[in-house]
C-alpha cells in the first residue's frame, strides 16, 4: 500500500506550488480523487502546559503544550486538511495537576487547565489515560465536562456487559466527525472521520481505591473487535484508534496494557496514535520485525505515531486518501514525530517558541501552581537529611520506604499475592560524591512543601514491586553493602566508603533488620558481579524478629530502574516483577504526605554495623551535617576534621 514519493517528484511538485514550499508531498501531488489528510497529535501531556518544572521551580526546555502548541500550529499552517487529537493522560503527573486535585478544587463550571489549554488549540478529540482516574471519576467527568471537543472512550465501563457492545460504557466509544476535506483539485467532500479510544484495563489494579465495585474495564481488543465494526456500520470513511497503550512484541494475551501491535491487526483500524510508554514512535527506540516497521511507521502496515511525553513532541500521521465508487480509503501514509528540542552535547536545546495564547489561557492556574509548591503541603517531625545516608539508617530513606510500602501495600490487594510481607528498598540519591558537599537532602522540622520532595527523590522513576525469597533478599543487601571498603578488626580511622560506588546504588531494606559485618569482603564487586561467593557481610538478618527464611517469599517495593536490572541487583533483572505502578515515586510521597498530613520518617535504625572491638573508620559528608551528628541512632558519630574538597571527616568507633 506504500507510494514512495521520489526527491524529483516532490521538487517538480514544490516548484509548481511556488511560494508553499513547506508543503507536504501528499499535498502538493494529490490528484483530482484524492485528499492529504493530517493528523496531529499530543499524549501523555500530564498537565504539562508551561515550559516550567515544578519540582525544581525553574523553567525547562523539554516540557509544555505551549511549545508543542507551536508546532501544531505551523503544521495546520502548511496543511490542506488537519485533524488534532489528544491520546490521554493529561489531568495528573505535576504539581500543577496535584494543585487543581488538592487545592484549588474543580467546581460545577471551572475550567481545568489543561483542558483550558486544549479548548484554546481546538482538538478534534481526546480519549482517556490511565492517569485521569488517579483523583477519582467525578473529578476527571468535572474535567472532561470542560473540553469543548469530545472525549471517547470503548472500554471503560459503569458495568461490564455480555460482550462489548453490552457494555454499559461511562463515556461513548467513538465519534464519527464529519469534516470537510478539500481534494486535489480544490474540490470540497464531506468525510465521516471515525476515532475511537482505549486505555489500559489495569486502571482497575491502579485505581482500585476509586473504581473497584463501582466501574469496569473490558481488554482492548475485545473493545476494538466490538465497536470497529459499528463504526463501519455508522458510515465511518476512515477510523483512527486513539491507544493509549503502548507498543509491545510480547505475545497478546487477554487484558494486556500495551497492546497498541495487535489493535493495529483489527480489521478497519487504519491509523493509530499510540502513548501511555512515553517513547517516540517512529524511532530507534524500536526495532523492525514482529510487526512493526521502524522505516515505514508502520505497526502491521497501520500508520502509527507516539509522541513522547509532557509535550516533548508532536505526533504526526499523513494519509493520501482515494476517493473511489463513494469510499475514502487511504493510498499511502507517512507516520513521524517533531521534537520541543534538540539534545546536544547534554544540552537541551528548545526548537519552538511557546504559543503565547496557551500560556495566556492558564496564566492564572501557573502562578497558583508556584505558589502551591512553594507552600507546606503536611508536616515532617523529624528532619529529612542524608548527611549520614551510607552510615546509618536515615529519614531521607526512611519517607521514601514508608510512602513505597503503603503504597504497595494498596497495589497488593486483591491481587495473588496480598497478604505476603512487603518490604521496601531505596537508596540516598544526594549523598555527596561526586555532586560535592553541598550535595545532600536537607529538609527542616516543620513544613514540607512540593518543591522539597524532588529533594528527596531526584528522579522521576515509577514504582514497581519484584518478588523475591528471604535468600535473594540477603544477596540484595549484600550487593548493597559492596559500596564499603573491608575493614580490619583492630585497625583505626579506615577509610569507610569505596567511593567509585554511587550512592544510589546502596539500597536500605525497610521491614527486615540487618547487621552489615564489615571485615568481610564484599561479596559483589561495584558492577554487581560475585567476587567472594562465601562471603556473608549481612548478618542477624531478621524479619519479625526471627532469622528470616530464605525460602520465604516477600514482595519489595522499589523503582523501574532496579527492578529492571539497574545496578545489576540479584533478584532485580526484570523477570520477577510482579507489579509495574503507572506512579512516580515522587507522586506517591506526595500522596502519601498529603494523605498523612504529619509524617514522622525518623529512622528506625533497622540496619547498623556489627560491632568490632577497638576498630574505626573514617568517611566523609556535608559540613552541614555537623549539627545532625549526635541524633543519628545505632552508631556513635564524631567530627574528624576538615577532608579535601570542602567535605567534612566522621569517625565511627565500630
Ligand atoms: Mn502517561
Ligand atoms: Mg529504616
């Protein structure tokens, strides 16, 4: 089905055109029975409307509607007929999300910014993300009552019916939009544009705290397999799935969240704008083969577009339609995506200017938004400092195991495997090194606000829980502990800390205790390979107050870069995890702060070094550490005097 359009072709055909050189091929050579038909796209937006991280309370080159808005409107400038549709997740994922959900409230009529934003570009149509349950459905209807374009979506339901088309569905499934569409020889026909949208059927799993026994979700294909064939019916020329879903080569089996592959294989589909993974599709994050076509953009011959995240790109679907015996079918197609910026020499370099009347729209909610992060969102009784991260138990650690494990602990139920222990592991993630001695968490007594918690969680990982026995727990600890140097019994002011090992490669284990025996060697070297296979540095490993069993099965709730294989973690290698959050990290200390109001992450002291008679060592930290020093629990502290480079000395009578 594929007409490649030679250089010559599309020269000869720019020339005639004169002063519209950016015109597209598909446009510039369209014939008197045919039309080019684009369709633009955003996914994943998650409230990212302003170039602005709020996190880290500056602005930011790799973000924002606005910039994306730019691009869409040079798009729609050099097209003959365009469509914009959004593919989900856009009401959750920043504080600005967090402000309208906590703070400021949706009232019967507000607007919700993103929408706001939306409404001033004109989309088409939008479907939902797995996302826009995470404030429960009367906020995200309160939302989506805003949107002046429709909404779609065939497989989220008040109640599950029969089959698909039984289902009581709490939004319609799809639309058919008629549009004018203007052929190649000006000529204007009118065309029924079907979209139709799906999501991930694990909100049930994600959102169960708002959805279980109150709504429903039907498997993708299933929805697909139902309602395409109405569309049909109904008159639709084309139809364009909406997936938010991503693009997966694992095999399809019923309920699967990236199914994006096979909905391509149902028969009527004829384009698919995809997301919910946050890549860029076409692009080299994927391969060719099993279906999908890197070169072509192509999944199992459909046009196919992911456009990143948090309006990083704009996703773009060219289709030369045919005009024959009264049907619209699509000739040949183009499938790309245009990037806000330009990585280069680990700069961001933005491309596009923002489009001003988006930033207008939702001024207002933006400067609300600073002001939120700026201001306490609950309480911490005891300070969140890491100045002695990789010496002891530690509150910077601590808050982020609890919000991890009551998370978890929620994922967990009704799930196979409710009721097993759930342990937490986490690392200090500015802890000195090589970010220098000023490069450490430091939140007072008192007042936590947004902008702290990306202080205490410098990356946006998503969280994932592995399934492990208390034998792999160990060795999980034991690679942790490979960041000390072996020290000898006897010896005085040893260096402590190897410092070619990241910190965030020492991950504490909340809800067992440990000992960690540092005249041992370390049994994993700093890449995670086994170099002492008999060494035991971790030892009275205890759960519940008994020597834990290495037969025993615990959940450990972690991050998507451990359990994928980072640091090379024994247990963590991708193939034990058991659950996959939809949720950062940072969101869920978020959450788990505002839904404590008072959080009190003081050090459990759950871990320390096992005593050795007459023995030191020596590290170094944060000079601002000095005034923490004494409260640290399980292990005696005292200054050592100045180190190099501005760092401070401790000494530690083990
Ligand atoms: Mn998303
Ligand atoms: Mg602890």
């Amino acid at each position: 089905m594929t007409i490649r359009f030679s250089r010559r072709q599309f020269l000869a055909s720019t020339a005639a055109t004169g002063a519209f050189v950016t015109l597209h091929p598909f446009s510039a050579i369209a014939a008197t029975n045919q039309a080019h038909l684009r369709i633009l796209s955003t996914t994943d937006l998650h409230v990212h409307v302003h170039p602005y991280d709020y996190y880290a309370d500056k602005p930011i080159d790799t973000v924002g509607l606005s910039r994306t808005a730019t691009i869409i409107e040079e798009v729609r400038a050099e097209s003959t007929n365009s469509i914009l549709v959004d593919n989900g997740d856009f009401l959750q994922g920043n504080p600005m999300g967090d402000y309208i959900a906590y703070e400021r409230g949706m009232s019967d009529g507000d607007l919700h910014p993103v929408v706001q934003a939306m409404n001033v570009l004109g989309y088409d149509c939008g479907t939902l993300g797995n996302h826009e349950f995470n404030y429960g459905v009367p906020f995200m209807d309160k939302v989506v009552q805003g949107a002046d374009f429709p909404i779609v979506c065939s497989n989220f339901a008040n109640k599950l019916g029969a089959d698909g088309r039984a289902d009581d569905l709490f939004y319609k499934p799809y639309v058919l939009l008629d549009r004018e569409l203007t052929d190649g020889s000006g000529e204007k026909h009118t065309i029924k544009i079907g979209l139709i949208g799906f999501l991930p059927p694990q909100i049930m799993n994600w959102d169960q705290r708002h959805l279980a026994g109150k709504y429903d979700a039907r498997d993708i294909l299933q929805a697909a397999k139902a309602w395409v064939p109405e569309m049909q019916e109904a008159g639709a020329d084309i139809i364009i799935a909406l997936s938010h879903s991503g693009i997966s080569t694992e095999p399809s089996v019923e309920g699967q969240a990236n199914a994006a592959l096979y909905l391509a294989g149902v028969d009527g589909i004829d384009a698919l704008v995809t997301g919910h993974s946050h890549l860029v599709f076409p692009s080299a994050a994927y391969e060719t083969g099993n279906g999908i076509d890197v070169e072509a953009g192509t999944l199992q011959g459909k046009p196919t577009t992911m456009g990143g995240f948090w309006g990083s790109h704009m996703g773009l679907i060219d289709l030369m339609l045919e005009h024959d015996a009264g049907e619209w079918r699509v000739v040949t197609s183009e499938s790309s995506t245009r990037g806000i910026y330009e990585r280069v020499d680990r700069n961001n370099i933005p491309l596009v200017e923002d489009f001003q009347p988006v930033l207008a729209a939702t001024q207002k909610e933006h400067d609300a938004t600073l002001e939120y992060i700026r201001r306490a969102v609950g309480m911490t009784d005891a300070p969140l400092h890491s100045y002695f991260a990789l010496v002891a138990d530690d509150p910077s650690v601590q808050i982020v195991s609890q919000a991890q494990t009551w998370y978890i602990e929620q994922m967990m139920q009704g799930s196979e495997w409710e009721g097993l222990p759930i342990l937490s592991a986490a690392a200090p993630f500015k802890a000195g090194g090589r970010g220098g001695p000023e490069y450490y968490t430091d939140v007072k007594v008192g007042p936590v606000a947004i902008k702290n918690v990306s202080d205490l969680y410098l990356y946006p990982n998503t969280v994932r829980a592995v399934l492990i026995d208390g034998a792999t727990v160990k060795d999980w600890l034991e690679r942790s502990a490979s960041i000390f140097n072996q020290i000898t019994a006897g010896g005085q002011d040893q260096v402590l800390l190897n410092p070619d090992m990241p910190s965030y490669n020492f991950d504490v284990m909340d809800g067992v205790t440990y000992q960690i025996d540092l005249t041992e060697p370390p049994k994993f070297n700093r890449s995670g390979e086994v170099i002492n296979e008999g060494s035991n540095r971790i030892v009275n490993l205890q759960f519940n107050g008994a020597a834990i069993d290495p037969t025993q099965m615990f959940v450990v709730a972690t991050n998507n870069y451990r359990a994928g294989g980072g640091g090379s973690f024994p247990g963590a290698n991708a193939d034990t995890i058991i659950f996959e959050g939809p949720d950062t990290n940072r969101d869920v200390i978020v959450r788990y702060i505002v839904d404590q109001g008072t959080v009190n992450p003081k050090a459990d002291a759950n871990w320390t070094f096992a005593p050795v008679a007459n023995t030191s060592v020596i590290f170094e930290t944060g000079p601002a550490g000095v005034g923490y020093a004494n409260a640290v629990e399980g292990v005696n502290i005292e200054p050592a005097g100045d180190g190099a480079d501005g760092f401070a000395l401790y000494r530690i009578g083990l």
